[in-house]
C-alpha cells in the first residue's frame, strides 16, 4: 500500500486526510511515477474545497509534479521527469501521492541544473503566464510589460519570461522591500503610491504595450487606466469575488484587447508543450519562484488548511517520501 492525500467530499475548510492506497497500474503509453515533490497551488485548495464542477471525488489533488519514471515505455524508465496536467486532481488521481500515472506524452525530461523541488513548482505558474504573454498577447522583444501582483508565483513567472523578451518590465505590489528584491528598476508600491499616475508618468503618458494582471478585484478600473492604445491586458484572476468594474468606454477607445487564461481549460499536451519551451528557451538560473517550503506528505492536511485560512504563503512542495529524498 501506498500514501496519498485524498479528500471524499468537497469541504470549504480544505480538510483532507492522509491515506493509504492500492499501487496504481498503467495503460498503454503510460508512465508509472514515483513522485518526489509536488507543488500545492491555489486552485489544489480551492479544488477540495468544491469550487470547480469537474471534480471527480473522492480525488487526490495535485496538478504539479517531478519524479522518477518507475515503468512504462523502456526508453523512459529510470528518467527524472516534471510536468503539470489540467486534469490531475479533478478527473484523475493527482500528485499528491507517493506514486502518479500519467501518459508519456504529458511529461517533460528534467534539466540536470534544476532540483525536483524548483520543477515541480514551475507547471501551473510558468504554463499560466507563458500562455498569457506568448500565445494570447505575442509579446515582442522591448515591449513595455506591467505585471500586476509581481512578487506571487505567476508574477514572478512573468516576468522571467518578459526579461527573457529583453522587455522593459514595471512591477506592482504592496510592499516595497519585496519589490526591491527583483532587481528592477521600476516599480509601484501601490500601498503608498497611485499606480494609474506613477505608470503615466513612466511612460510619458503613452500607457503599457502589455498588463499581466494577476489580482483584478476592486482595482481593476485602475489596470486598465495603466493601458496603452492596442494594448492586451491579460487577466489571469479576480481576487475578493468574481465581478469587476471598469470604464468600457475608455477602454474600446484605446482599441484594446482583454485576453483570459485558465489552466484549468489546457487540453493535456498544451503544459508539456510550454514547459519544454520554457527549459529550452529561458535561462534555468533566470526561472524566478517564491520561497520554496518542502515539507513531507504527512503535512499535507495542516498546510491545505493553512492555506486556506490565509496563513500559509509560500511555495509548499509535498515530499511523498521525505524531504531530501
């Protein structure tokens, strides 16, 4: 018997219970994974809370992981692997276990330069904000990018991928000393700055080429004041509730263009396809994430509970079979 985090009905408390499982086979062109770290992201939580529709339970949450491929193809066995899949958690057993199943064509060889810990937290944040900036926005090379809620795992996602671009980046949160840290020349501390007359004043009036907004909610007029005309505002995520306000006026008169993203919708090779890009393409040493906090499986139902109470906000990585190991 193996371990795995598994939750038999939704519950808005994200309760979830450490349990003892059957050895899961594979199919046809399927891969056998012993999960060596799993990141738990936001909509992990809001997923056993009964929040998405399409949820299969009981289930095992987890879209994010990186391991060691045990069986399946021979070419594959004994190879480290990463990837992430929309479907994991919600109508397949998820990687928050000691052992996922998944097919061959979904996962991506891991770099030798990067720990399973830093894989398994690129998928969702990494896929999320690729899709945002290269497929929905075609980003070009020194392009004018203002990301929204920079320093969360998305954020810092963003703007990887927009240095990459050679873009010139300006980054917005609440706190100036978790700004400075990026190392970026310019920024808003919208705690204590106006962010529509800081960003004018930036761009000599002209507005952004792109916005990355990953906080929406009740400034979200505000963003869109920050754009440029033709500008593509990507939205991502609407925090404190699911309706927005903003001046539509101003906006058609800029010629603008709102570009949604949800990774929940990727059909399954769309993630192995962006995350193979992003290895091959960005400079590993340059993949920006928060703080990283491996903790083992064990943890799993203290930690989905913090989370969900606001009081956890790092990256937590479940360890199925240790922390180290």
């Amino acid at each position: 018997m193996l371990k795995a985090i598994q939750t038999v009905q939704p519950n808005p408390k994200a309760h979830v219970r450490l349990e003892e499982i059957p050895r899961p086979s594979i199919g046809q062109g399927e891969l056998l994974i012993k999960v060596k770290a799993a990141a738990i992201n936001p909509s992990d939580v809001r997923n056993v809370q009964g929040v998405f529709p399409q949820t299969q339970f009981p289930c095992i949450p987890g879209r994010d992981f990186a391991g060691l491929v045990e069986e399946g193809p021979k070419d594959w066995i004994g190879r480290r692997v990463f990837g992430s899949a929309s479907s994991l958690g919600f109508i397949k057993p998820g990687s928050h276990a000691q052992y996922l199943v998944i097919s061959h064509k979904t996962v991506v060889p891991s770099p030798d330069d990067l720990t399973d810990y830093q894989l398994a937290a690129l998928g969702v944040p990494y896929t999320t904000a690729w899709e945002g900036l290269h497929t929905k926005a075609q980003v070009s090379r020194g392009e004018t990018v203002l990301i929204i809620g920079i320093t969360g795992a998305v954020g810092l996602a963003a703007l990887s991928i927009a240095r990459a671009q050679q873009c010139r980046v300006i980054g917005v949160g609440r706190r100036q000393e978790a700004l400075d840290i990026l190392g970026l020349d310019e920024t808003v501390d919208t705690s204590r700055q106006n962010l529509v007359e800081v960003v004018k004043e930036m761009t000599q009036g002209k507005g952004v080429d792109i916005i990355v907004d990953t906080v929406g909610g009740s400034t979200f007029a505000d963003h869109g004041q920050c754009l440029g005309q033709n500008g593509r505002w990507i939205v991502l995520a609407s925090v404190g509730g699911p309706t927005v306000s903003f001046n539509v006026v101003d906006f058609y008169h800029r010629q603008a263009h709102m570009l949604g993203v949800d990774s929940l919708a990727f059909e399954p090779p769309k993630s192995q396809h962006i995350l193979a890009a992003l290895v091959q393409t960005v400079d590993h040493q340059a993949l920006l994430q928060p703080e990283l906090h491996p903790v083992p499986l064990e943890s799993a139902p203290e930690i989905y509970q913090a989370i969900a109470e606001g009081k956890e906000r790092r990256k937590v990585i479940l360890c199925p079979w240790g922390v180290g190991n």
